[in-house]
C-alpha cells in the first residue's frame, strides 16, 4: 500500500507494546516501528522521523514527560504529533501532558476505535496545518486564509447561549477558552466595593474576547456579561494556542488585537484623568457606537442601543450624572430618544464636545 505513514510506539509494557502494534499493522495502513523505553524512542524518533509518536508516561529510564521534552528541542521532530498513553486519569496529569505541548492523549485500558480515531484524527490535523506547506508560508497567509483557519477552529467548538445579564466568567476564574461572539453583545468590566462598576470592553458579532488571559496565563482580571440575548462559542484554550502556535500569522493577528485594546484602555485612563465628565459620557456614547460595527469615520448619525448603567460604566461616572448630560445633550439637539435607545443626531458634534 502507497503512503503508509510511520508511527513510533514507545511503551515499557510488552503486552500493551505488542498489542497495539498489531492493532495498527492489521490495518495495512501504517509501519510500526517500537522502542521498550524512553531513552530509546527518542534515538527511533530521531533516526526514523515518524508521523506520529504514542508515548507511555511512566517507564524506566526517561519517561514520557522527558521524552516529549527532548523531541520538542531537535527541528526535525519538534512537529510529529505526539499522543500520550497513561493509566492515570487525573485531570493535573493530563493539563501537564497539554501544556508541554502533547497533541492528544489516551487512557489505558483503550479499544481499537479509540485508537484508530485518535491517530486518525491527529494525522489528518497534522496534515491539514503543515503538510505540503513551506515554512514561511505560516508567517505570510493571506487574510482569505487566516478566515478559514479560524472558521474551522469555531467550526470545531461548542456555542452556548447566554441569557441577558447572565455571567460568562468572573474576576480570579481560571481561562480555559477564548470566546467569540455569534451574536448579541456581551461587555467586560470591573466591579468594586462600593458597587461602582468600570467597563473594560464591548464586544459584538465577529469579535473574540477572553483571550488575553489565555494568553498570558493569568486568571482574569474583570467580569463579563451579556448586554443582552447572545449567542458565545467557546474555544478550547488548547486548541487556540496549538492553532497560534503552529500558525505563526494568526499569533501575529491576536497580537495586533492585544495591541488595539491596550492603546484603548490607555486612552480610556488618560480621558478620566484629563477629560471632564461631559467629555466622557460624549466619548462613551461614540465609543458605544463603533463598538456596534458602526463606521464612524463614514457614518455621522446612528442609533445605539445602551442603558443608562452601561454607560456610567464606561464613563467611569455616577448613573446620576449620566442622566444629567443626556438630558443637555437632548436640550442641544445633539441626541435624541427613540423607543428606549439613543439617536445620536451629529457624531461630529459629539466629538467636538468642550471640555
């Protein structure tokens, strides 16, 4: 058979050893090559390049952690999918075997269709991402390509839907996916003791959000809540970074965005320190409506659809004090009220606010 792929076992048990390679070679589909112990497979890995390493974790010598690690360091094996075989089902050796950079892993005892499917599915990632790719295309993909990366990871994630109001995670919660929105509109904040709240981001259809922390590895910092009915898909934290690893281009993307929200936050804390309070809630009104997909650079009159607590939050003022500047705001015709939302009159004349 053509294009049989390679796959290196490296397992100390000989029954588990042998088992498996009979498993794979029945299939006429792949070339079994086998090592009883660590220190061994990394020299096959090394010699061989296989299409894909199954790895026990705990044997002699230099177990699967150590090997993983080694394999990662030497360019020509650093990509070959790597599964790990374990007998431990506990949830911190499998976040260990993850953040080393394993791309899957099994539980012992597993059936045949657990691991042809594993190995399939691996192979087929694999080769989907990198095969037949030069290197310096994963630094030069066009915008077309970047889209369809990412609509295959959102393809491949599970969406939730959030009532109005409802939490999607709280400050000191532990990251374990990036989210997108589908639809609806979810906001980040700061919440502090004296119930005052402080918007960190608004986030519509088409934006991703949460992932600054994923990506610093840091529990998060604010709140966030649906502004209204929506609709999130939750990325695995695992499948994000595997993508931005491997595609160093979409690292580059979310890198950018980084840089977008940073420059924004910076400008949000230089107008609390300089603006006034009418500055503010006028800025917080046209920042509500880019926020919404609105182009305002070509767009000069809009609706947005934002309460009254919302916009303290971004404002950093008292719901009061919104109030009172709506209503000069209304009296100067530079807004108006229509069924419950704001009609922003002049965007222009918004931004030309006084001091």
């Amino acid at each position: 058979m053509k294009n049989k792929k390679t796959i290196l076992i490296i397992e100390d048990n000989i029954d588990i050893r042998e088992g498996t390679t009979e498993i794979l070679e029945l299939t006429g589909r792949y070339d079994v090559i086998t090592a009883e112990n660590g220190r061994i497979g990394v020299d096959l890995a090394t010699r061989h390049i296989p299409d894909l390493i199954l790895c026990d974790i705990m044997m002699p010598e230099l177990d699967g952690y150590g090997v993983l690690f080694m394999l990662s360091k030497i360019e020509s094996t650093a990509k070959i999918p790597f599964i790990f075989l374990t007998a431990k089902a506990e949830r911190a050796d499998m976040r260990k075997a993850m953040e080393m950079g394993a791309d899957d892993y099994l539980t012992k005892p597993f059936d045949d269709v657990e691991l042809m499917n594993a190995i399939e599915v691996r192979l087929k990632k694999h080769e989907q991402l990198s095969a037949d790719t030069p290197e310096d295309a994963d630094l030069n993909l066009s915008e077309e390509e970047q889209v369809l990366l990412l609509q295959e990871l959102l393809a491949n994630s599970r969406v939730k839907t959030i009532k109005k109001k409802q939490s999607i995670f709280e400050k000191d919660d532990s990251p374990t996916y990036v989210y997108y929105v589908k639809s609806g509109q979810i906001r980040s904040f700061k919440s502090y003791k004296d119930g005052r709240e402080l918007s960190t981001g608004i986030y519509i259809e088409g934006n991703y959000f949460g992932y600054a922390s994923v990506l610093l590895n840091e529990n998060y910092e604010d709140y966030a809540e649906a502004v209204e009915p929506s609709e999130v898909i939750l990325i695995p934290k695992d499948a994000f970074l595997e993508l931005l690893w491997k595609k160093p281009a979409i690292a580059s993307k979310f890198i950018k965005l980084l840089s977008v929200d940073l420059r924004e936050k910076e400008e949000q804390l230089l107008g609390f320190a300089y603006h006034s309070v009418r500055k503010r809630v006028a800025n917080a009104l046209i920042s509500v409506a880019e926020k919404s997909g609105i182009n305002i650079n070509e767009v000069n009159a809009c609706t947005i659809d934002i309460t009254r607590d919302g916009i303290a939050s971004i404002a950093g003022t008292a719901n009061e004090t919104v109030s009172r500047m709506l209503s000069d705001f209304k009296e100067e015709k530079l807004i108006s009220k229509e069924k419950g939302k704001i009609f922003i009159n002049s965007i222009k004349n918004l931004r030309d606010v006084k001091q």
